[in-house]
C-alpha cells in the first residue's frame, strides 16, 4: 500500500493534506482533493471511512482492559478525542513487537491521522523501534505514553516516576520505616527502571545496606510472590509498581500470618477505581491520567494541513500520593535494616 508520502510527493502537496483528503477533512480545495485522490487510487490507496467529511481518526493502542488503570487510559483518550469531533479506532494486546506493529499498519491502512501508544514496546530499553517509524514516516503524528526512548522522534508523555516514589519514601520515612522493600515487573522496562533509580538512591541516602527488590510482573499473583519474598527479606514496608500487584500484596502478606498496616505497610500505583475499596484502603500513588491524555490529544491532534510530523518533545507529569489505611507507623523495634 502507497504511504502517505509517496502520495504527497507524486501529487506535489504536503504529507498532511493526502490525509485531510483521504479521512474527508475540511480545508481543501476541490482541484486538490481530486488530484491527490485520482494519485491515491493510480498509487493502489483508496479513501479512508473517514473518507466523508467529519473529523480526524486516531488510533489508540493500549495493553489490555484487565488492568483498569488501561480501561481508565483508554476512556479518557476517548472522551477527549470526542470532545474534538475525532473517531476512535482502539486496538489491545499487542503483546509482541510483530503484533503492535501489525495493529499500527492497521491504523495507518484504515486512514488514522494521528497514533496514541500507551504502555507499548517502546518502553522497553532495547526493543526494536522501526514500526513506529513507518508510522512518522508517513507523516502521521506519533504520542508515546509511559516510556521514552532517546533512538525515536516522537511526543513522549509520561507519569514521573521519580517523583512519585520519592513521595512514597518520604511518607514511609516519616513513619519510621527504615526496612522497605520495591515490587517492580520487567527492570528492563523504562517505568521500572525511572522507580528502581529513585528507590535505590533515596533508601542509599538512608544508610545501612541496600534494600530489597523484587522483580516480578504487574499482576494479582505477581504482588502476592513479591510480598511474602519481601518480608521474608525484613521487609516492613513494601511499595508496588501498581494496584493489582498491590492488591496480592496485602493478601500475601496475611498469608504469612501479619496484618497490614500493623506489622506492614503497603503502597500502590495508579490509584484504580477500587483502591480505596481495598482492606484495609490502599495507599497509593495517583496518575494524572486525565492531564496525561488531554495533553496526548492535543499533541495528536496539534498540526495544520501545512504542518509535519511534530518535533521530538519530552514532557513528565507529577502524580499524587494518595494516603488512605494501608500505611502506619512502623512496628516496634523496625528502626534498622538487619543485615
């Protein structure tokens, strides 16, 4: 299938007008619509079902709906994108790097103007990168949610992960825990590796020995696994990389026979609808999710007809400790890390 640019070079326009014409946009002239669309179809590339006037199509991929932080994400974009007077085209599960690049070639195909990623492969640290610049490539504008990788130009849009676990130590600390553990998923992820870094220098700054790490997955089962290692370690306080893992940490830490918050303190990420519904209430870090996806809109939806691709931006947003029942002081005799 031709790429928007080689429509735009063969017709004599910009890479941004083939895509007004092709999704049905408002904004050019009827001697310029027919040519580029007769180029379109002589280049083998219909129109779009956009193709009728309206608003601009946007594809939005996310990881899955299980995890409800992703759900939030996903109703988020979507309201804001509506709010525009753009379609939606949502896509899940791109669990491999073959299968996220084939829902992106599908977004293209379909004729989205812009392409929203959250939480995708470029958040590994040395995953391949050339999908996303066949998408930039053919002059579609490309927002990077929850990972940043210095090898791409794009819009990178992330949640400060430095900032929120510094927040969560510095609450920790002040009451009294000295022994805290992190439960982390893959450390080859860029989210992991942002808290990893902030963790390992604030509990340095602390003294004594490193603190314990466990790395697992961001799951039910994967928190559940990280606590009873964790406190098995001296652990009298464990932060998590998200809610779900925290979720099976307080249960994994009854199934050792203590009780949170009184023998130890737990800490989520995220801030899911049903966090404070947890027992005891949880304890955790919030996104700003709802600034998070109005800003990935506005970027998507940023350039004119004469406009490229948007220049490489970088942009973090600060979280929100939320404080609720599953953190206290810490138990009698917890002022040290045993070695």
């Amino acid at each position: 299938m031709a790429r928007l640019i080689d429509i735009a070079r063969a017709a004599g326009v910009s890479e941004a007008t083939v895509s007004r014409v092709l999704n049905g946009r408002a904004g050019v002239n009827d001697s310029t619509r027919r040519s580029v669309l007769e180029t379109a179809r002589r280049l083998g590339r219909g129109a779009g079902p956009g193709a009728a006037p309206g608003g601009p199509l946007v594809g939005v991929l996310v990881p899955d709906l299980d995890n409800q932080v992703f759900t939030a994400w996903a109703e988020r974009v979507e309201a804001e994108l509506f709010e525009r007077g753009a379609s939606t085209l949502v896509a899940l599960r791109a669990r491999t790097v073959e299968r996220e690049r084939e829902i992106l070639q599908r977004f293209l195909h379909c004729g989205a103007e812009a392409v929203i990623v959250i939480s995708g492969h470029h958040a590994q640290e040395q995953g391949p990168v050339e999908h996303y610049r066949e998408v930039t490539a053919a002059g579609v504008p490309l927002v990077l949610v929850n990972g940043v990788r210095e090898d791409l130009e794009a819009a990178f849009l992330s949640t400060d992960d430095e900032d929120a676990v510094r927040s969560v130590l510095s609450h920790l600390h002040e009451l009294g825990h000295e022994r805290v553990g992190l439960a982390v998923g893959d450390e080859h992820t860029w989210p992991v590796r942002e808290k990893l870094r902030a963790f390992e220098e604030v509990t340095a700054s602390w003294g004594g020995p490193a603190r314990p790490v466990a790395f697992t997955d961001f799951s039910y089962a994967g928190g559940y696994e990280a606590a009873r290692d964790l406190v098995e370690r001296g652990a009298t306080a464990i932060v998590c990389g998200s809610d779900v893992m925290a979720a099976g940490a307080l249960e994994g830490v009854r199934s050792l026979g203590l009780a949170v918050p009184r023998d130890v303190s737990v800490v989520g990420y995220d801030d899911v609808f049903w966090a404070s519904l947890t027992n005891p209430p949880l304890t955790t870090v919030r996104q700003a999710v709802g600034s998070i996806a109005r800003a990935a809109v506005r970027t998507a939806l940023g350039g004119g007809e004469d406009s490229r691709r948007p220049a490489r931006t970088e942009v973090v947003f600060r979280p929100q400790l939320v404080v609720r029942g599953s953190t206290a002081a810490a138990p009698d005799g917890a002022a040290s890390m045993e070695r």
